[in-house]
C-alpha cells in the first residue's frame, strides 16, 4: 500500500509584490523534507518502515549472522517483536550517518 503525504505552505506577500506561478510540465514528487539549514532527511515513500534481519542484511550487503551478532552486542538500534527482530528504516539510516 503507498501512502502518500501532502503539505500545504501558507505564505503571506506584500500587497505591491509581483508574483508569477509557473506550473512545472510534469508533476515531482522531490521526497525532501527540510529539517535543518544544513540537514535534508529524505523520504522514500516507496521503501517499507521496518526491515527483518535478511532485509537489513541485503541493504547492507553483510551477512545475517553479522546482524545477529550486532544485535546480541547491542551494536544496532533494533526491536523485538513477539520474538521477531525489527529494524526502523530512518533510526538505521541515521545511526549510519552518524557511526565511525
């Protein structure tokens, strides 16, 4: 199931503006939110939230008994679900970002 998220932008203009709305020929989907000045968080809509162990693994190209150790350790940010081990998408990708 896609889901699709829709932002509106209020913006008040001076009266004695000139303003032209140019429509682009296609419609895009930029999927970049802007958190920061310097910071983008992007947004697949199209990639699922969670990822299992061989999911992760696959994305990562390591092996899943590396996951699984990484996991036992405390290595990576997961969660246990009814004896399941999940991964959010956004918490990986950050915690890639900011791993040395």
């Amino acid at each position: 199931m896609k889901q699709y998220l829709k932002l509106e932008l209020l913006v008040e203009l001076p009266a004695d503006l000139e303003v032209e709305l140019i429509k682009p020929p296609t419609p895009q989907v930029d999927n970049t939110i802007i958190v920061e000045p310097d910071k983008k968080i992007i947004v697949d809509l199209d990639k699922k939230m969670t990822m299992s162990v061989d999911e992760l693994a696959e994305e990562l190209q390591i092996s899943t008994s590396t996951i699984y150790t990484m996991v036992r350790q405390n290595e990576i940010p997961h969660k246990k679900v009814r004896g399941r081990i999940l991964f959010h998408r956004p918490t990986i990708e950050e915690w890639l970002m900011n791993t040395e």
